[in-house]
C-alpha cells in the first residue's frame, strides 16, 4: 500500500514537472516523456493489478493536461503497462542500457498507438512526417533520460528495494 | 470448481486485466470523443488539485531561470568590465605618453629658444644621475670629454644658471650646481647693478653675498651672472632676492635668492663650451 502510494505521488509529481519543466524545455521536439517512463517502471517492478491501475491513472492525468482526444494516453500508457509485463519475464531488462532500449522502443510503440488511434479518429494523411518530426526525437530523449530517472525512483525510500512482484 | 476458477484466473490475470483495463481505455476515448469540452468531475478535481503545485514549480523555476539569466548576464558583464578596464588602462597609458610627448616638445622648443640667445657654442645633455647623498648638490649628465665638455665649463638651462662642470669623463660628467655649499658665482642686481657672490646654502636656495652695505637692494629684485671669472657668460638669470639681511654693523649686506632654474624639474641642461666670457644680449 505504502510503495503504492509513493507509486502515486511519484506519478502526480512527474505529471506536474512534466507539464512545467519539461514543457519549457527548449527543444519543442525532444522532451523526454517521464510518464513513460514510469509506466515502464511500473510494468517491471509491481503487481499487475495494482500497475494497471496506476498506469492507466497515469495515462487519464496526461489526458486531463492534453489537448487531444480523451483517453488516447490513457489507452497507449495501460498498453505500454501490460507490453512491459509481458516481456519482463522473458528479456533482462534490469540493467541501464537495457532500459534505455526498451524504453526507446515502448516510446516508439506508444507513438505507433497514439497515431493509429488519431488516425481512426481522424485520418492523418502522411503518418511518416510525425514519426520522423516527434516520435523519434521524443523517444530517443526519453531512453537517454530513462535509466537515470528509474535510478532516482529507486531513490525514494518505499521503493528502494523494489524486486520482481 | 472455485479453485479451479481462482486458478484459471491466476493463471491469465494479466490477460485478464489487460483486456479489462484497455476496453475500460478504448470506452474513455469511446464515450469522449463526441464530448470533447466536457468535462469530467475527476478531471475537474484533478486539475484543481494539480494546478497549485504546477503554479509552484512554475514559479521556482522561472525564478531560477531569471537567476541563471541574471548569473549570466553578470559574467558577461564582469567579462566586458573586465575587457573595458584594460582598454581604459590602454588609453590611460596612450594618453599619458601623448602628454609627455607634448611637454617634451614644449620642453625642447623653450631650450631651443634658449640656445639661439647664447651666443658661443652650446652642448645639450640629458641629465642622468642625481646626487644621492644630502649634503652635496650635483648631477651627473650624459656628456663628457669625447663631446668635448672640460671640467670648469658652465651648465645653464633656459631658466638660468645651474652649475659648472667638476668632472669629466668620457662619455659622462659631473656638474657641481650652484646650490652647493662649494659654490660661488660672481652676480649683479640687475636693477641697481650692485655687485655680490652668490653661494650655495645646500638647499635650493642660494645666499647673495659680499655686496656692499650701501648698495640698493630690494625685495624681488633679480640677480644675474656679472661674467666676472670667465665662467659664466653675463647677464644670465640666477634669480630673485627673496629676503635681505642687513645688520646695523659691518660692511657687507646679504640676501636670500630664491632661484630661477627649479632643480627639482630639471630633466635638460646646456652646457656652454666657450670658455671666453661672453654677454647675454
């Protein structure tokens, strides 16, 4: 209950630097997505139950702050949640660099989702043009800064000694 | 049969709960997407109880980002001070060398105004050494024997007489000023043309000697060389009488001269090679 409270107050907390730090970061293109990151972490350090649900509460805050369709991040964020579940037991992605890829790849595919949803929505003509101009830049961003802001997750006291659920 | 339903479901919970959680997604974007200005009771508390923590973090980091900008803006400009002290002192030396170049150029033209009024041959010389000791009075200058100065000869500067020449050596000599102690020069009050012997006092001041009691001399009257003694061409300026000093008894008056050539500032002198007397026009 404690570590997932903290789970929560990490998540709120990333919510607000993202939409105030992050956001005035110079480079429009490249922010790094830390809700992303913590759904990843969420996926590879708790309960699939208790992950879930906060990744999808994580997911319903960034939608609450975006100015797109309800619920698009609130979709991508649960699925990238349940994608990490489902690969944690089959590939070794505790160490940094393995972070980094997996997270770079997971911030590709919640790109992927997101269009493909905008695209239902609304049909994008060109999908190449926000793959190039936005995903990759943001998800490239967002593996570099992954493992450090997982370190200093590990940080926060409850969480110190997060293992496999 | 319950367990082993609770064993199914252990077995596919994660299935199970992803199908639950991105159905319950897919029907949010479902049931917003023809209400997108509605808003949620939820997401009008989480934006309320978001939103004075977002105004903090603003905050702080605009005002760290105005600290930076201000840090930034000190260095620059502790970085053009910098810069603009060394082109101050640049200028300031420039400046300083420019002003002594001008008072070089006044001092040459008055020295050379000064040896177009005597008449035998001059030598000018630089001074070069200063007498160190308290107690004699002499200089050295950067002319000797192989310019053709002679122990004896008469240094003067425009100002007036400054001394003679004690020693010699090649390149180089020693002149003996007329504030020594070991001094005389044989002078006139120029206005009474009473006659005297200037000597030194071993200050910068010099004593009028030897003139004769009932000679008329006054306050500010000026002294010049009488060219008796073939040293000193006549009529050159020694200075002026400052203070008299005559006693109800005797034959003699004196008088304190206070004199023309400032031996302070001296930086030029001349020194004048003809050893025949010759008169100041």
């Amino acid at each position: 209950m404690k570590k997932n409270l903290s789970l929560f107050g990490l998540i709120f907390l990333s919510l607000v630097i993202q939409t105030t730090i992050v956001t005035n970061l110079p480079h429009q293109q490249a922010k790094p997505d830390l809700l992303l990151i913590l759904t990843v972490y969420l996926g590879l350090y708790s309960t699939p139950l208790a992950g879930a649900i906060l990744a999808f509460l994580s997911g319903y805050m960034m939608d609450i702050f975006s100015g797109s369709i309800f619920g698009v991040q609130t979709f991508s964020k649960t699925a990238i949640f349940f994608l990490t579940i489902l690969i944690r037991d089959r590939f070794y992605i505790r160490s940094p660099l393995f972070q980094a890829g997996t997270i770079f790849l997971f911030s590709i595919i919640e790109g992927f989702i997101i269009i493909a949803i905008l695209g239902m929505v609304s049909p994008i003509e060109n999908l190449l043009s926000p793959f190039f101009l936005f995903i990759i830049p943001r998800s490239l961003i967002t593996g570099l800064v992954g493992p450090f802001f997982i370190a200093l997750i590990k940080c926060v006291p409850p969480l110190s000694h997060s293992g496999n659920p | 049969m319950v367990a082993k339903e609770i064993s199914i479901f252990r077995r596919y919970r994660v299935s199970i709960f992803a199908v639950i959680f991105l159905t319950t997604a897919l029907l949010t974007i479902s049931s917003r997407i023809n209400n997108v200005e509605r808003l949620a009771f939820i997401d009008w508390a989480l934006l309320e109880i978001t939103y004075p923590f977002q105004k903090a973090v603003t905050y702080s980091t605009d005002a760290l980002g105005n600290l930076i900008d201000s840090y930034v803006l000190l260095v620059n400009l502790k970085r053009e001070n910098v810069a603009l002290r060394k082109k101050v002192t640049e200028l300031r030396e420039e400046n300083s060398l420019l002003r002594e170049r001008a008072i070089a150029s006044e001092r040459l033209q008055n020295l050379l105004r000064f040896s177009k009024k005597i008449p035998g041959p001059i030598l000018p010389a630089q001074i070069i050494g200063i007498d160190p000791s308290s107690w004699f009075r002499t200089i050295l200058i950067d002319k000797g024997t192989k310019h053709g100065v002679e122990r004896g000869m008469a240094v003067v500067s425009p100002e007036g007489i400054v001394g003679h020449v004690l020693q010699t050596s090649p390149h180089s000599a020693k002149v003996l000023l007329i504030t020594d102690f070991n001094s005389s020069v044989d002078a006139i009050v120029q206005r009474s043309r009473a006659k005297g012997l200037v000597e030194g006092n071993g200050e910068n001041r010099c004593r009028l000697k030897y003139a004769p009691r009932a000679e008329d001399i006054q306050l500010g009257d000026r002294v010049v060389t009488s060219g008796l003694g073939g040293r000193y061409p006549k009529g050159l300026m020694v200075g002026k009488i400052n203070k008299i000093e005559k006693k109800s008894y005797g034959l003699f008056q004196q008088a304190e001269i206070i004199l023309s050539a400032n031996f302070s500032k001296l930086e030029e002198v001349f020194i004048i090679t003809e050893t025949r007397p010759v008169e100041i026009p």
